[in-house]
C-alpha cells in the first residue's frame, strides 16, 4: 500500500474532527445568544455607554441612567419584595412615598456599584424556570485586574418583556441584603414606611456626595 493510501483515512478523520469541533463552538455561541443572556449582554452595553458618555455631566448622566433603570428593572416587584410583610397591609399614599425614595436609592447604588467594574461579559446562565433566568457576568475590578463575578436575575417570558429582578455581586444577592436591612429597621421603628423612605433618602444623598468626590478625584489625575 503507498504512502498516499495510508495518509487518506486519516485526513478524513481530522477532517470530521474539525467538523465536531465547529459544530460544538456552533453550539456554544448558541447558547450564549439566549434571550436572557442576550438582554443582560445588550443593557450591560447600553449602561456603560450612559456611565462612560464624557458629553454628560454628573446630573444628565444620573438622570439618563435613572431612566434607563426603570425600563429595564422591575422597580416595583423589587421594592415590594425589600419590605417583605410589611407591604401587605401598607397605605398606598406609603407605600408610593417609599417606592420613589427606593428607586433613588437603587439608583445610586447600582450606578455606584457598576462603575466598580469594567468590560462586564456574559459567560452563561442557568435557568430555573421558563420565565426566571439567573445570566452569569465576568468582570473586571476598575482599580486593579482583579476578577469578579456578577449575576442577574431576569424574570419574564423567553423573548418577552424580560426585567431584572435582582444582581449578585460575589455571592449577595443586592435585593435579599436590602430585605433583611429593611425589614430590620421597619421592626425597630413600628413599621413606618414613611420613616423608611426617609432614612433611604439620607443615604441616597450620602452616596451621591461620595460619587461627586469620586467623580472630582477621577477628573484631577
């Protein structure tokens, strides 16, 4: 038998190998395009454009940011779940008064929060129902190359009006922790909201100071 003849099985078998080989890469982009990864990838890239965009000042950039929170955040389910039992039987008049000082709050604390990080990606998800999607984010610290990981919660139908429930920075999921906080301070204070919704904004301000500091120690390197 030539050389010729012995060489040929075995180009078609690297050939077919290649071939699995593509098909599984295929595979695996496919996976990656799923709607709830694909919303969180898209809204990450949206996010960075408003936090990086040099043609806003402080307040344009928190207000755009603000807005493009409430279309892609269900502001309402999350704020209801933070009071745990004590929305149940709360006054509405309250229970508005605390979702708007909320969405401040969030606001500042998500903005804050993802400016910690830079070139956030996608790397999977896991789906705990038809309509609930926990997406899985890598990301990088802004102040070093230290690695971190995030993950967001997405709840809606497959291709649907899909919202963010909640993110999970190194383990915490960020709605849980404010329940727990919430619900602590609502004991200590005979569950008023009001007073609730006041404390919040106290350290929506608080935060904002601290932002504006930052932002000032950015601009003067």
């Amino acid at each position: 038998m030539s050389a010729i003849g012995v060489l040929r099985p075995a180009s078609v078998v690297a050939g077919l190998l290649a071939l699995v080989a593509v098909a599984a890469l295929a595979v695996s982009d496919a996976r990656a395009a799923s709607p709830a990864e694909s919303f969180v990838q898209t809204n990450i890239e949206r996010t960075y454009a408003i936090l990086n965009d040099d043609t806003l000042d402080a307040s344009q950039r928190r207000e755009q940011f603000r807005a493009f929170l409430h279309s892609i955040v269900d502001i309402n389910r999350v704020a209801l779940f933070t009071l745990g039992p004590y929305a149940r039987n709360a006054p509405p008049g309250d229970l508005d008064t605390f979702e708007r000082s909320f969405t401040d709050f969030l606001t500042v604390v998500y903005q804050r929060g993802l400016e910690t990080y830079s070139s956030p990606k996608v790397t999977g998800s896991t789906e705990r129902a038809a309509d609930d999607v926990i997406v899985n984010v890598a990301a990088r610290m802004t102040n070093g190359n230290q690695s971190s990981t995030l993950a967001f919660r997405v709840r809606g139908p497959s291709g649907g009006n899909q919202l963010v429930t909640d993110i999970q920075v190194e383990g915490a999921w960020l709605a849980i922790t404010q329940r727990g906080d919430f619900t602590a301070y609502l004991q200590q204070h005979g569950g008023n909201l009001s007073a609730l919704a006041a404390e919040l904004d106290k350290r929506t301000e608080h935060l904002r100071l601290a932002q504006s500091e930052s932002d000032i120690r950015r601009r003067d390197r």
